[in-house]
C-alpha cells in the first residue's frame, strides 16, 4: 500500500477542489507537494467540462458560501456521472441546521466514495436519513470503531474519522493510524488539506480503503515528525508541508503506526 | 489586564469572521495561535445560528464583495441582536466613495463595541454623519489623541486606532501601546489580523478597553520581537505567527510598553 | 533596466488585482515584497473609483468564479478608459472551452499591454480570433521564440512566455531570461505573483517590454536563488518571498542571465 505514494509522483493526478476560501492556498499547496495537480473552480460554467478531465473530485463545505452550494451539488453530481472519485469532507456539520441540511442534501443526491471528518462530525451524519435509510442515533457508550463501521455500511462508502487515533473503514475492512500530533489542530485547514491527500492518492488507484488510509497517513506522520521540540505554530505549518514534499515509502515503513 | 491572555486559552472563545478573501487564512491561524477558535462563513442562510453561537463577530470589508455586503450588514444586525461583541475593520474605506458609503450604512445600522483602523481610516469615519449626529472634518493640527477621543465619544464605541503609537479609547479612558515595528506594514493582513485578536478577547471579558488594547499590544509586541537582524518578511510573517502562539502574560509584562 | 527595482520601492504604485482566490494572498505579499502597493477588490460598485485610483491593473483567471467573469471584463475596460496599464494571466485557457471562450471575450473587449503565461497557454491563445484578424495554428515545429513574436504581433501587446527559458517580446524586440528553477511549477501561484510584479514595475515605466522582463526576473532569479540544497516546498516558499524583499540591482546584475 504504501508504494501508492510514487505512483501520486509518477502519474501525477488532477484532484479538482471545490472547497471553501479559507484553506485554498494550503489544499493547493499539499497537492503539489505529495506529486499531484491541484485544479480549483468556482465556476458554473465549465463544471462539466472540469470535472470530465479530473481524476478526482474533493467537495468542502467550510464557507457555507451561498453562491456556491448549487455549484457543489452539481459538481458531485458530474463527479458520478463520470464515475470520477468524490472526497465529502462536512467542516462543522453538526455547528448549524443549515450545515445539516446542505450535507443531507448532498449526501441524498450524490454517492460519495469517501467521508472524511472528525469524529464528531462522522457520528453525526451517521445519523442522517440517507436515501431513506432512517434516522439513527449512537451509542455514546458504544465502541467508536464499531459506530464508524456501522456509518460506513449505512452511508455505503469509505469513512475516515480523524481524531486521536484514525480510523478508516468501509464497515468490514479497517484501518487505524496511530500517527499524528494535538499540533495539527493549531493551525487551520489540516482537515481539509487530507481531503486533498485522500484526493490524490484516489486519482492512482481503486483501492479506497487504501487511498483513504494513504491521505491520512500522510498527514499524521507528517505532522508528528514535524512536532519536535515544543515547535511554534508558523513554524509548525512551514514544516508540515516540508514533510509532506519529503515523504516516501521508506519513511512511512520505519514510522507508521498503521494497524490492518 | 495581561492575565487576559490566558483566560482566551482557557476558554476557547469562538470568533466569528466575515472577511475578505485575501487575508482570510491569516485571521484563522492568527486566532488559533492565541489559543481562540476561527470561524468563518459567507453563508446567507446560517448568519442567524452562527452568530447565536459565536462569542464574538468581526467585519472586515476588504475587499468589498459585491455579493457580500447585505450579509455583512445582516451578520452586524444578528450581533446586536444577540448581545454579541462585534468590531468593525474600515479597510481602505477613504479610498472609494462606495466604500464610504458602505461603511457609513453599517455604522448606521449596526452598534459596533471596537472600530480598529489605521490612523487615517479612523480620522476619515470620525467626519461621517452617523445617527443624526452631523458631519465634522478634524483639524490636522489638533492633537492625534484628541481627535480619537471625540471620534470614541461620537461613535460611542472603543477606538482602537493605530500607527507609530497606537491608542486605544473610549473618549474617557484611554491606553497607548508604545510597541510595533515598520515591518508589520510590509506584509498584508496584519491590521485583519489585530481585529481577530481584539474579538479573540472581546470573547473573554465584558472590558472592552481592555480587550481591545490586548488584541493591539498581542500584534504590536509580537511584531516587534520578530523583527530582528533585518529579517525578510517571508521569515518575519512566519516568525509573527510562532510569537503571538509563544506569547504570555510574562512576555507582555516584559516587553510591554503600554500607557495608560 | 535592472534600476527599475529601486523606482517601485520610491513610487511605491498601486497595483490592483481581480485575481483567484487560491493565490490571492500571495500576489498581495509579493507585491509588498518588491515595495508596491496591493490592492483586492471584487465589487461592481467600485471598478471604476479603484481603476481610477491605481497604477496598474492585473486580471487572473484562476477560478473563474461565475460570479466575477463580468466583473474582470469592465476592470479591463475601465483600464482602457484611464489608460492604466493592463496585464491579462490566462490560467489554465486550454483546459476547458469556458476558459477558452471568457478569454477570447476579454481579448476583443479589452486592449492588454501585457499577456503572461506559460509557453502552452500563449500558444494556445495565439489562435484566437482576436478582434477578426482570424483562427492560426502554429507549427510545432517552429522555433518558439518566432511563435511567440508572430503572437505579440498579432495581439499588439507584450508576450510574457514562462518556461525553461523565459521569452519576452512585442514582436520587434525581445528579451529571454535564463534564470529560474523547476521548483518554481511545485508550489502554487509563482505563475499568479510574476503577473503582480509585472504590474509593479508597469506602474514605474511607460518601457512595457523592460517591465515585463523585469518582472519575469525578479520571480526566477528569486526562485533560483531560493532553491539550494533540496529545499522542500515550505521552506521555499518563505525564501522564496524573503529573496523578492531583498532583491536588489546589483543582485540583479550579479546573477541575472538576460539575453536582449
């Protein structure tokens, strides 16, 4: 699995973001840096003709940006039609109804490979009424593994939840990553930045489970090697993406901390 | 007052942004560095429970989004509504009739508790006719200080107006911060930035002088102490980060030249 | 030539930008960087106060936001109608025929002085119909250098065509820059900032050809000098900003590679 990293350098894949204003630079950015081609778009006009060309399709919703959510949807709808890969990633899902129902509505009209979030904003789509499955609540007392599992075969696609420890699962295969660093969530857009990591490594191969595995690891491995020596924030960032540029198979063999 | 800078820490306040595109990154990060929580939105549909929920809001017109302006207007009225903090950031509003005009609707419409401008910015907004209250022109060679005191008492909002020196006020009392450098003008979004820090701690107490010049000294003296051995400003814009994370409240005693 | 870098620290020009919102924020630093003035708008309100206002104009298509398209199209106009220089970055023209078809309406609405692009987005615009001089396509296997003349001369403007070697020329005259590094393609946006340098210099000179070069210069000598030792991508990105602040003439004279 972890040789998909030279095939990102080798291929080189489109990942097309439509994503919010605040993290575009960084999504861009860690693109570039594994290997791949970051092509962004908030036009209506050439959806169609963007995502046709794409190798993957990443939808962030960070912005809530009204001009945009008609945009999203269609975006996810080509991404299916051309049978392209389509990273959800739902940035605060659970803060507002109107966060809630924008994600209902985009889960209910496209089919999305993966979802990455943050536990908390897994457990609560998981609840969701998709494509009349009902709505469910979970367990707080429950194992987190065995209500992502759950979410995954209801919501039939690749779930990655981040948190202390990543879990990335398609409800009977799964992967945990015990990388990572409380520093990742000192800087804003590390979320979305491995939506733009899963995206690319989804461009070289059919293997979700490992391509989502891969977006993560990146990111955590990154992000813990950079967190040395109580390393200030600015500091932090610069380093997170030197790490990724820098990462290879060898890296993540001798550091991963990933359990099949 | 300094002790402030730990109760943001401790509490996590959450900071509402409407803001423009280019700095938009820069007031995330500067608000997680202190130790607050950003977020930002340009959603229509959810100003209401954003705002319900934030504990502060800033409004920064930079660069004055055509489809932005009614929802910034609509985000000022939910504040005041909400009793929430909310500052405004008047950039380059001297420099167009319609950002005049833009400004002079939401000083009108919306009961601001922190206006931060340069010095120019300030003196420009003091000469509006807000809420009846005529229009004045200052004379230039009336003391700064003076200038901003009547400008507080007419807007009946903190001032926080800054420059060589920077002042802060409310008409009646008022704080000088002695620290900055040169070089905090040579990179964008600084004075964005200072406004994210002042609602970081408008979140924290009901002091707004105080919660305004601590958001002012936070950029001042962290700019200050970046500036070493002609840094370049690529180094000295990550530098600035890493020290508004490291700074605490023995730092600003040290290092703090504020007047009160 | 080269003393045009020390004209833009003394006139300090107003470059406006209707660009991306991926890069924005680095076309603001780079512009501060070389001792220029940014400034972002996206309101219909004001194109006409701040074409008016500024010493340059610079139109990016970068993500052909739906909501901006006829907005760029009336800042190109308003340039024409002050006589402000205008530089036109087609990013990405050949991927989709939106992209196509916005920049073949901006070509016939608007007089650029400056086009800069990579050597296949030149070419590719090349063939237009502009302004009924009719469709071309050009031979591969002509030489590039009288490519990109045969463009300058049929688009009447200064073609800045970027790539191992950097083409300038109106068609009559014509400079090519040797400097640069491939590192430059692995972050995003140097494409974006080389056109805001291009206008920073156009707001110091009515010499279009030696801003233009300069402009072209300043990114891949800052770029080459930055790219020592197998720097990653973070760490390059702030040299890379910290070499454009201290680029100076001799600097330029010491190491720049300008063939005239």
């Amino acid at each position: 699995m972890y040789n998909l990293i030279n095939d990102v350098k080798k291929k080189n894949p489109l990942v097309l973001h439509y994503t919010n204003e605040v993290t575009i630079n960084d999504c861009a950015n860690i693109t570039l840096a594994l290997g791949a081609s970051p092509l962004m778009s908030y036009s209506k006009e050439e959806v169609e003709e963007v995502v046709s060309i794409a190798n993957a399709v990443v939808i962030n919703i960070g912005t809530m940006n009204s001009s945009y959510l008609d945009l999203f949807i269609e975006a996810g709808k080509m991404a299916n039609k051309y049978n392209k890969p389509v990273i959800l990633d739902p940035v605060g899902v659970f803060a507002t109804k109107t966060r809630k129902d924008f994600i209902n509505r985009l889960l209910n009209e496209v089919k999305f490979q993966v979802i990455k979030g943050n536990s908390s904003e897994i457990k609560y789509i998981g609840g969701f009424d998709v494509r009349g499955k009902g709505v469910d609540s979970f367990d707080d007392e429950e194992d987190l593994l065995e209500i992502i599992k759950k979410i995954a075969i209801k919501l039939e696609c690749v779930v990655a939840s981040t948190g202390k420890i990543d879990i990335i699962t398609d409800g009977k295969n799964t992967t945990k990553v015990h990388n990572g660093t409380q520093k990742l969530k000192s800087i804003t857009g590390t979320g979305c930045m491995t939506a733009s990591l899963i995206g690319s490594y989804l461009g070289c191969t059919n293997n979700i489970l490992q391509a989502a595995t891969m977006g993560v690891i990146t990111m955590s491995l990154s992000g813990e090697l950079a967190d040395k020596e109580e390393i200030p924030i600015g500091s932090f960032k610069v380093k997170l993406m030197d790490n990724v540029y820098k990462l290879n198979e060898e890296t993540i063999k001798k550091f991963g901390r990933v359990e099949m």
